[in-house]
C-alpha cells in the first residue's frame, strides 16, 4: 500500500480526506498539531473506515519535529497538505500569524517531500487567490488579482512557492483551488467542528439554528448581487475529499517530475448566502434567527467556479446538491448536542 501523510488530518476537509484515501486503498499518516481542530475526528474516521490513524501533533513550523515524521516512516510516497490557518476576517486581523503559520509549513514540508522522496504533492489552495475577479465563473487561466485578505495572499504566495519548488526539484505537485466546503460525511461520523465562533457561513446557520448561538449575522445586504448579499459556490466536503484522492491518483499514475498542475474544485453555481439560509430553512424545517450586519473586511463580492478541467482530467464530478449539503450539517450539528 502507498502512505501518504495528511496534514491537519483532523481538520474538517483534512478528515473526510483520510476516509476517501483509506476506501481508495491508501495507507494514511495524519499530523495535526489540534490547535484548530480535535481528535474527536479520529474517532469518527475509526467509525467509518475500521482503521485506526495515527496521528503525531506536531507543529510544521518546527522543521525539525516534522522531520521526524518522515524518518518514521520512509514510505511516505505523497503529501497532501490542508494545515493552516484558514479563517478570513481573523487573517485581517493577525496577519503576521497567518504568514508565519501557512507559508513556514509549507517551505518545511517541501524540503522534506524533496529530501526524503515523497514526490507526489497535493497543496489545498482557495479560490481566494483570485480576488475580485472581473467575470465569473472563474477558470483555472483567469488572472489573479490582488487578495481581498491576508490569508488570500498566503495561499497566493503557497501556490508561487510550490510552482517554483516543482520546477527545481523532481516533484509532481498538484494545486487544489476550492471554493466553500460545506455539510457532513452521510454516516454524520465526521463534520465541521470549529473551535470557538464559527467562521464560516454554514456552521453559523446550524449553531444559531440549535441555539448555540442567539442570531447570526448577514455581513452586507448592499452588494451588486441578486439580493445584495454576497455570492459564493458551495460544495460537499465529500465531493472536495474525493477530488484529493483523483488528483493523487492522477500524479501517481502519470508519475510526471517537475509538473505542476491546477484544478478548480466548485460546483459551478453561484448561490447568494441569503439563499444558503432559506436553503437551510427548507431542509430542516427552522426558522433561522439572522439580521443584517455591515460586510466584513476581506469578503469578496461574488465568485465560483468553471469546473470543466477536474471533471475532463480527474474524471471528477459532484455528487451532492445543496439540499444534501444543508441537511447533512444539520444532522452533524444536532447529534454533537446527543
């Protein structure tokens, strides 16, 4: 069996990834140092696969301790590497932790994936990287434009950093550009589990719907859109998990050095976020507590994707609608009150 080392395996997008990797015949290694994210989806990973993961909670920044990963396991084969921080309005804030975090791990881990062979990388990029673009839905060939935050400029600045690594060492490295990941496993074993205030739209809509929180916030109602509220493509985070196995899959086979690929991992529908709510609302039968609010620094205006390369090349499609998005959240949300 090939092992390929997930990091931030225990994050949301990182677990639902393991679970794919593993029914697809993979040996998976996780790190994770738990700092936005919790051991409790090992567990629910165990559930659905029957295998136990292990995990080392390391800190990528040390290159040293990461290292180690690798000296433990020389059959590392691939890389797919999800670790960072992620959350918008929070990188407007902190914009040097965002820096440190995301671009330090990532040059760490490139060296070891060269030192140590492991020539098969898989970097989880962001639609960010494109801004405001000027026309939607955006290709994998339309120009980047300035990122609307830091953390945006950060997966900007990993995307130049792989390129450049690939093309002075024997790496096959693939850049994953997806939009909102949303929902939970079918099994509801595995889902989005933030730590403190929700960043992200949907576990906002499912914790003020439980009563978690007592309302959430619209951030703007004044943007050029259909109804004002900002616009973004939506996707089941098992259909995001499953487009990593393809990807790796097609750099194993194609086994090519030096060669960087992209893809964009979106549905290719465009949904407004109030509509998100009333998509919610429909599927849970809750009547969602929200008011409008001021936008929010570092949001863009609207974006999805043109996904016709993933589909053509990674014989990729999407297999949930946004219903199944919506009702699977609100599944894992209620039976983490059980």
């Amino acid at each position: 069996m090939q092992t390929i080392l997930v990091t931030g395996g225990c994050g949301y997008i990182g677990a639902h990834t393991i679970v794919d990797l593993i029914q697809n015949g993979f040996e998976v290694i996780s790190v994770d140092n738990l700092c936005r994210a919790s051991e409790h989806s090992l567990k629910g990973i165990e559930q659905i696969t029957g295998k136990k993961i292990k995990n080392y909670v390391i800190d990528l920044t040390n290159k040293a301790a990461t290292e180690q990963i690798f000296i433990d396991h020389p059959t590392i084969k691939g890389i797919i590497h999800f670790a960072a921080y992620k959350a918008v309005g929070e990188s407007v804030e902190k914009p040097l932790d965002y820096y440190e975090n995301n671009l330090f791990s990532l040059v760490h881990l490139l060296q070891l994936a060269v030192q140590y062979n492991a020539k098969h990388f898989i970097f989880s990029s962001s639609c960010t990287v494109y801004g405001n673009p000027d026309s939607i839905p955006v290709t994998e060939l339309t120009a980047l434009k300035t990122a609307a935050s830091p953390y945006g400029a950060t997966k900007q600045m990993g995307e130049t950093i792989v390129q450049d690594s690939t093309v002075a060492h024997p790496l096959s490295s693939i850049l994953l550009r997806y939009f909102n990941p949303v929902g939970a496993h079918p099994s509801i074993a595995i889902g989005e589990l933030p730590i403190g205030r929700p960043q992200n739209l949907v576990p906002a809509i499912t914790q003020t719907a439980i009563g978690k929180l007592p309302k959430m916030l619209v951030y703007g109602s004044d943007y050029k859109t259909r109804d004002g509220s900002c616009i973004r493509d939506f996707i089941h985070v098992c259909d995001i998990a499953h487009a990593h196995t393809l990807a790796l899959q097609y750099s194993i086979k194609n086994d090519k050095t030096n060669y960087c690929d992209i893809f964009n991992l979106g549905t290719g529908n465009g949904i407004t976020v109030l509509e998100a709510i009333q998509a919610f609302e429909k599927v849970a039968g809750v009547k969602l507590n929200y008011e409008i609010g001021p936008r929010r620094a570092g949001d863009i205006v609207a974006i999805y994707a043109n996904n016709d390369y993933a589909v053509k090349k990674l014989g990729w499609t999407c297999q949930y609608g946004l219903d199944e998005m919506m009702r699977t959240a609100w599944e894992w949300e209620k039976s983490l009150v059980k």
